[in-house]
C-alpha cells in the first residue's frame, strides 16, 4: 500500500518504503532555495558513491506551506537546475527518494536524497507568503545553517557562475574603525620597502597600508579534496614607500573580503611574508605616481598566525605616514579613441541601455562543473562631451548586489576598466576601430547617489539632470561587429569552426540558461519573411507579414515545420521600473508571469526579418531573426552588414525591395553567423549575425 506523508515525516516515511518494499507516494512541495557547493571525498563518503558525474552538488530547501527542510539532489538532476526548469518558487513533485547516513559521523545524521522528480509548470509561486517557515523537527543545527548540509565545505557557489561564492558566511556592511592605532606607536610601524628588503627576518611586524584595489575572490577548491575555505583574496595595497599585495587566507575571506574597500586604510600585524607566487597582472590599476610594487605578499590567516586586520578612521591617521591618495584616471568618451588597447582606466556617465545577461562557458572548466560560467552584460554609458557611448562589456563583479542595481537613468563610476580596440582590421585612417571597454579582475562599480568629491563625476550629474533622450534595455547585442568579407572573417577567427548541420542540433540542445554561443555553419536559403509586431499597453498586437519563397523545393520540403515555428524577436524595450526587474536581473527565481505583450518597445512599431535556412547535408531547418542596418536594399549585400542591435525600423517600400531581392539567393550557399541564447528553458534564439555568400 503506498505511504501518504507530510514534510516533517517524509524522512521517516522513505526509509519506511525502503526497508518493506512499500511503495512511496509522489510527494509534492514548493522550492523556497536552491544551493550549490562542489563535491569532495566526504560528500562522497557520506552519500555512499565511489564516484560522480559532477563535481558539483545541489541542495534545495523545500516546504510543503508547514515546514521546510533541505534535500540533496542525485546528480542526474543538476540539468534541472542549469536549464532553468526548476527554480526557487517551482512546484516539484519528488517521486524517487532514499536516506542516506553519514557513517563517519557518530551523531549519525542522516540526509534525504532525491533521485527523481518532475516540475508542476502551472504551479509556480511566488515566495513573499511563505518565507517565515518554520524547520522540521528533526532537522539539526547543520541544516538549520547557512552551509552544506554534506562535505566539508563551509560556503555555497553561486548557481549560475563557479567563480561567485554566496550565503550568509560573507559579511557585509559596514565594519568596525579604529580610532587610531591602539597599542601600536607609529615608530613601530614599518614600511612596505623595508619589509621588502628584510622579510625573511621580520616576523610580521606592523604595517599600515592604504587599499588602491581587490581582485575577484580566487576560489581553488579540488574535488579530490577536502578542504572548508579553499579562497584567496588579492588586494593592492601602498604607503607611501611603495605598494604590495595583501593576500587573505580560507575564513578570513568570507569575514573581511565584502567589507574591506578601496581607500581604507589598514593595520596589519601577524602575518607571514613571501615571494609572489601569482602571475603578473597586466590589467592592474595604475599605481600612485612615483611609487614601486614589490614583489611581495603580505599573507593574513586565521591561525598559524592569528592574523589581524583592522580598519582605521580616517581622521585618526598619524599625519607622519603620509599615506598617498588614490588616484582616478577617468577619460571622456571624446577622448576614448586617443588611448591604446589595454589601457587601463576608470570612466563615469549617464546609463543609457543596460542589456540582458548572458552567460559564456569558461576555458579550461569541464562539463563536470555545470556552473562553470562567466556572467556579463552590455551597458552604454554616456557623458556630455560626446553623442557617441561608451560600450562597456561588463562581468559581474564581487559586488553583486551592485551589479544588479544598475540600471538605465542613473550614473555609474566605473573604475579600472580595459580598452579594448578592434585595430587588426583597420585599413585607413578613417576605418571605424570599434572601440569598447571590459572589466578587469580589479573592476569596482559605483553607483553615484549623491554630491561626488570628483569633479569630473559631478559635471555628469548635472548634465545627465536635462538628459531628454530614451532609455532602454534588454534585447539582442552584438559588439564589436565582425568583418565584413570572408577573408577579414578567417583572419578574425584564426581557429574558426565550422559547425556541421548535424552537429547543430547537439549544439543548440546543450545550452543552458541565458547561454550564449556564436557558431557557423553553411547553409541555404529558404525563404525570407517580413513581420513587425506592435507591442503597447494600449493597443493589441497586430501582425503585418510579407513573405518571399527563395527555394521553392525545400519550401515544401518543410513546410509543415515553417508552418509551426514561432519566432519571438529580441527587441530592446524602453525602461519601465515598475516592470522591468525580473527581465534585468539575473534571479535565482524566474517569473513565469511577466508577459512582454505589455512592455512597451522602443520603438512605437517595430520589425525584423526572419530567415529560414537549411543544411547543406541534413536537411535540417534554421530558423534565424535577422536586423538590417543599412541604407542598401540587396539582401546579399545587407547580410553582411547587421545591426548590433534589434532596434531599426524600415518602411514599407525598403521592406518590400529587399524581399524582392532575395530571389537572387536561390542556388546560393552561405557561411552563417549565429548567435544562439537561451532565454529560457522553453526557448532557444537564434539571430543571424552575418551571412558570407561563398
């Protein structure tokens, strides 16, 4: 007889199941949170498993609206979690379970695994209602905590990126200040030149430094390991003899990395001194003029020593230090195209687009860490010395929180960023360079929310006050625009990759959530249909179609299929505040309710082309949206000359001469350039970039 249960029962219910043969009853629940954290031989130990097919592990804090407790997902389930298909708010339903105990503990704690389970769609909730659960009674003071509930590791990894660590361990906010240096004399206080000269008989003797910049956490955990903090922070630190780097060990990370910023000035005693060991930083922030970096890092842990780290007062440094200002190097966006490729830099302006995230795989990362991402956006920024933007390709920083609050409207301080020059396909004197900045492993953003001691800041503000023009957001990006020929394109690429068409289906279905991938591939085309789309809260949407058939064969080769597919083009929108947060976030809760019938695009009527194609030997349909830029009206010519965004409009007569002039493509192969993205677990993008006529 199947067994009915509850959540403060369930663990006692399986392992009823699993030691009579009864038969476990799907249980149903609402997912309030979903944890990550990498595996490690105790994990192993304590689940039983010899080996694993991920290196990383899911955790999910379920509830059934009475209790919660935490489950731990079998690996064969991570896809769920990096598809987007089970999120916090999802309705699950757990279907295969088991309990497992964790026989080298001798409090015998035991765990509930779920080894199968399917998504309630319909049922997707929002959490606002449900937060304050109650624990189940049995859950003990580990699950009840803000770490894993198996392994040895202290610390949860962000869901969507391997290099973002999270969860309550990391303090935030504002921490404790000295009022000068207590004990210690400034006549004790040594400086970073004569610790650099005699550290190997100095045993960690006071310092006081000045924080220029911190790099992004270095998390260098092993699944063959254990090992509870496996982290280093990097921070450069000065006084006036020279700079250094600061390097926090293991828990003095989560304690001290978030509230220990740029300008604090530092008392650093008991600690150890050695070579550097990391590779030099070609993208570090410029150093206060006339000073040196030695080659030498200061290393704080929390035991052997007992390091310590204290934050002074700013009025309550001894004047004889003389500790060197920070510095800013910010430019204006007319002075951009006078600096070189990798020149290092801060910039400030007026947010003017911020676009979607999008995630790309990291080099080097198995397919074992399904996290194993980076996590960036495109923003313009814009300031009053210029019509032009700036674009800014950003990756998420240590500070999320800010990462997340930028949006259109507001001015940004964007410091330590890297130019970046498109200058290998520069011909003449007058050739467009393509310029944009990136984020570096320094990058900080400052959201600008009052007066500014820099002046150059202030100036924006009151500028960015009478700023009339739209602002807009998410939608389709590419930056910078590839070559325009063939031959400029394999000089581009130097490894390019041909994609087969029967590879592409195996490469659009491996896409994960947000995941962005360009591929080529050769193809032929079908046909080329015009639609435009009028999205308003006061109007319902109207459909205009225009449709032109290049090869009348395949055409009714798949004509069914072309008859079937939907294609939703990935127009930027105008800023909506209200409505607008969960299409420019990247949450760890996907709302299902936001219908962008009812945002309003940036342009009143808006049109794109789509492009149906077929491969060469499979015959496969692509179905691509496709953005003319151009003033030409010949297809083949426009395909090798897209917008970088989806926001042109075009008029009728233009529409109708282009798809006139897509007859002369019959016969033809093409060398594509897609972009795929995966907005959602439901739907897969693809944009034609670029089509080479060969």
């Amino acid at each position: 007889m199947a067994e009915k249960t509850n959540l403060q029962s369930l663990k006692n219910v399986v392992e009823h199941c699993e030691l009579t043969g009864t038969e476990f009853l799907e249980f149903t629940a609402n997912v309030l949170h979903i944890h990550r954290y990498l595996s490690d031989p105790l994990h192993l130990s304590q689940l039983g498993l010899d080996s694993v097919a991920t290196v990383d592990v899911y955790e999910l804090l379920v509830t059934d609206r009475v209790s919660k407790r935490k489950v731990v997902l079998d690996f064969s389930l991570s896809k769920h979690i990096q598809s987007g298909q089970v999120t916090e708010g999802s309705c699950i339903k757990l279907t295969e379970c088991s309990v497992k105990y964790d026989e080298t503990d001798l409090q015998q704690r035991s765990f509930l695994v779920v080894h199968q389970l399917t998504v309630e769609f319909e049922r997707h909730i929002t959490l606002s209602d449900i937060s304050d659960i109650p624990w189940c009674d049995d859950c003990d003071e580990i699950e009840k905590t803000a770490s894993p509930l198996t392994s040895s590791r202290g610390y949860y990894i962000n869901t969507w990126s391997s290099v973002e660590l999270e969860g309550e361990v990391w303090k935030r906010g504002n921490i404790e200040k000295l009022d000068g240096l207590g004990d210690v004399s400034p006549v004790d206080v040594y400086s970073l030149k004569e610790l650099s000269k005699n550290w190997r008989v100095l045993k960690g003797p006071p310092v006081v430094v000045k924080v220029l910049s911190k790099k992004r956490i270095l998390h260098y955990a092993k699944p063959f390991k254990n090992d509870k903090w496996p982290l280093q922070a990097h921070f450069t630190v000065c006084d006036r003899s020279g700079c250094a780097t600061l390097v926090l060990w293991n828990s003095l990370c989560p304690d001290l990395y978030h509230r220990l910023q740029e300008g604090h000035v530092l008392l650093i005693q008991k600690y150890t001194v050695k070579k550097s060991f990391h590779h030099v930083d070609h993208y570090r922030p410029p150093l206060p003029d006339g000073l040196t970096m030695y080659d030498i890092d200061i290393n704080v842990n929390s035991h052997h020593p007992v390091g310590i780290v204290r934050v002074i007062s700013s009025n309550a440094i001894p004047s004889c230090l003389n500790l060197p200002a920070i510095q800013y190097n910010i430019i204006q966006r007319k002075d951009l195209g006078c600096f070189p490729s990798d020149y290092v830099c801060d910039i400030t302006g007026l947010v003017t687009y911020v676009g979607r995230f999008f995630r790309e795989r990291m080099t080097g990362k198995s397919d074992l860490d399904t996290g194993g991402f980076w996590i960036s956006r495109w923003l313009e920024l814009k300031d009053h010395s210029s019509q032009k933007t700036f674009k800014v390709l950003i990756y998420r920083p240590a500070e999320i929180n800010i990462y997340n609050d930028v949006m259109p409207g507001k001015v940004l301080i964007c410091h330590h960023m890297r130019i970046v020059s498109n200058i290998s396909h520069i011909h003449g004197s007058k050739d467009n360079r393509n310029m944009y900045l990136t984020s570096t492993g320094s990058t900080h953003i400052e959201i600008v929310t009052g007066n500014c001691a820099l002046p150059q800041v202030n100036d924006v503000v009151t500028w960015s006050q009478s700023y009339k023009e739209e602002l807009t957001m998410g939608g389709y990006y590419s930056y910078p625009p590839i070559p325009t020929t063939l031959p400029e394109l394999k000089n581009y690429y130097e490894d390019l990759k041909i994609t087969t068409s029967e590879e592409l289906r195996l490469e659009l279905g491996k896409l994960s959530y947000r995941e962005h991938k360009r591929l080529f591939i050769q193809g032929q085309m079908i046909s080329v249909k015009y639609q435009t789309k009028t999205l308003s809260r006061t109007r319902k949407q109207e459909d205009i179609r225009m449709e032109v058939i290049v090869n009348d064969p395949l055409y009714h080769h798949f004509e069914q299929e072309l008859s079937t597919t939907v294609i939703k083009p990935p127009f930027s929108y105008k800023f909506d505040r209200d409505m607008i947060d969960n299409l420019i976030q990247f949450p760890s809760v996907l709302n299902r309710a936001v219908d962008l019938s009812e945002l309003v695009v940036s342009d009143e009527s808006k049109g794109c082309f789509m492009i149906y194609w077929s491969g060469l030997n499979s015959k496969i349909l692509i179905p691509t949206m496709w953005m003319c830029g151009t003033v030409s009206t010949d297809l083949t010519t426009l395909l090798h000359n897209s917008n970088h965004m989806f926001k042109h409009t075009r008029n009728n007569k233009d529409i109708m001469e282009i798809l006139q002039s897509a007859k002369q493509c019959n016969g033809q192969k093409f060398l594509l350039v897609i972009d795929a993205y995966k907005p959602n677990c439901n739907l897969t993008e693809i944009v034609l970039n670029t089509a080479y006529k060969l």
